[in-house]
C-alpha cells in the first residue's frame, strides 16, 4: 500500500458544502499539495495526498474518493496516463487536473484524456474549492440537502442534526457516519464501509473509532435506539431492530 502523506482530521471551518467528501490530492510540491489539503479538510472533507502518479493509482484503487485534485505535470508517471488510468478502471470518482499551463490547446487536451475539469496554476482557493464540492455531488447519487428517518432529521448543509424537533450537536465524525447511514435507507452498513468512507488512509484498521462513534451517537440520540447492531455484520439505522438479527446493547 503506497504511503499517503499525512491527512491530519477534518477541519473545523466554516461551510459543511463538503460533509463526508473523500479527496486524493496528488501534487509533486509537498507545499502546496499541503496548502490544498488543509484547505479542503476546514471544509469538512476527508484528504489524502501523494507526490507521484503511481501511488495515486495505488490509493485510486484501493479508496472509493469522490474526487481527485491532480497535478497534470508529475513526474515518471505522467497526470495524463494517471487520468487516463482512473477513467478505464471505471471509478465513479471525478478529476479535476491543475497545470501552470492553461491556454486553450492545454485544457482541451486535458479534457480529452478524461478530466471532468481543469484549473490552471496559480489559482484562487475559493474557485477550486467550489469546483472540488461541484465535482464532489455530481460523483455521488442525487439525494436531498436534507435526510429524514427514523424521527431524525439531518440538514447537511447546516450541519444540523434533531430528532423529534429537539437539536443534537455532533461531533464531524459523529455527523459523518450518521449521515451514511441514514443514505443507507435502512440497509446494512458494516463497520470497515463506515471506516473507508468517513476516516482517511492514515486510520488504524483495528481501530475502535466506528464502535465509539456510534456508541456516542446512540446515547447522544437518546431512546428508543434506533442504530442496531446486525450480529457479524455492520449497523442499521431504523426503528425497529433487523427482522432475524439480535440487537447487541450498545458498546461500552
């Protein structure tokens, strides 16, 4: 597994636009690539980076990102033939490609290989930020700013969570998997899912985070419980326990 660079916590700025977004940032100068990834994380997403266009084919196979911010000029293995690679392996995530050349036979070319957009260099953070979160919900199916179940009801823009009208402040990763499993729609959602989508590359695969985060979201949601433990399989958010699944008591 290519060794992502370090992908700190999801920030706490201002605007939640990218609440559960994961993005590959790949850019040979450490400096910038950093600079964009700590921008992206105060807007709420999840960043890994990597300086070379192999690794970014290694964390593109191995993360399902929403989008990938890349660099067309890497060394070795070229921005094109990293885009290229992504779009013919049928990954739904969306590029948007950076250059320090940004004259019109350069973005057509760039597009032709399969970006979904282009930014040239140098660039206003804002703009590549709205790009990132535009690209960000045209790679993920339509669903409504607002998601209603089981009494709750979670605004994803106001990063806003009740439930039966009574306000509950979470914590982002709190947020997070409770906003994945509410987009379940009552299916089964097991805990390395929960861990791939609302942790980054750098988490511990044996770590408890997922079984403390929901155990704090089902006491912090209050009774009656409505996130279930499936026996062996992952968690689900509905309000009755799964027909033929015992539920376990909260953890801890």
């Amino acid at each position: 597994m290519p060794a992502a660079r370090s992908s700190g916590r999801v920030g706490t700025g201002p605007g939640w636009e990218g609440t559960g977004l994961r993005i590959l940032v790949v850019e040979d100068e450490q400096i910038l690539a950093d600079a964009i990834a700590e921008g992206l994380r105060q807007r709420s997403m999840a960043v890994d980076t990597c300086g070379d266009g192999e690794s970014a084919l290694e964390l593109a196979a191995l993360h399902p990102y929403d989008v990938i911010v890349l660099d067309r000029d890497l060394p070795a293995v070229h921005g094109d033939d990293v885009c290229k690679a992504v779009v013919a392996s049928g990954a739904e995530c969306r590029i948007i490609m950076l250059t320090a050349a940004g004259d019109v036979a350069d973005r057509v070319q760039g597009l032709g290989v399969g970006a979904d957009d282009y930014l040239a260099k140098p660039f206003a953070f804002a703009e590549l930020v709205a790009r990132v979160q535009a690209l960000g919900r045209r790679a993920r199916t339509a669903l409504p700013p607002v998601l209603r179940r089981a009494g709750i009801e979670l605004d994803v823009p106001r990063h806003q969570v009740s439930r039966d009208g009574r306000f509950i402040p979470l914590s982002r990763k709190e947020f997070a998997v409770l906003e994945i499993l509410l987009r379940a729609e009552g299916a089964v959602v097991s805990a390395e899912e929960l861990l791939e989508k609302a942790w980054d590359s750098n988490v511990d695969p044996f770590t408890n985070a997922v079984r403390v985060a929901v155990m704090t979201l089902r006491r912090k949601l209050g009774p009656p419980p409505v996130i279930h433990t499936v026996a062996g399989v992952g968690y689900r958010l509905e309000d009755q326990p799964p027909s033929g699944h015992p539920d376990r008591p909260p953890p801890g």
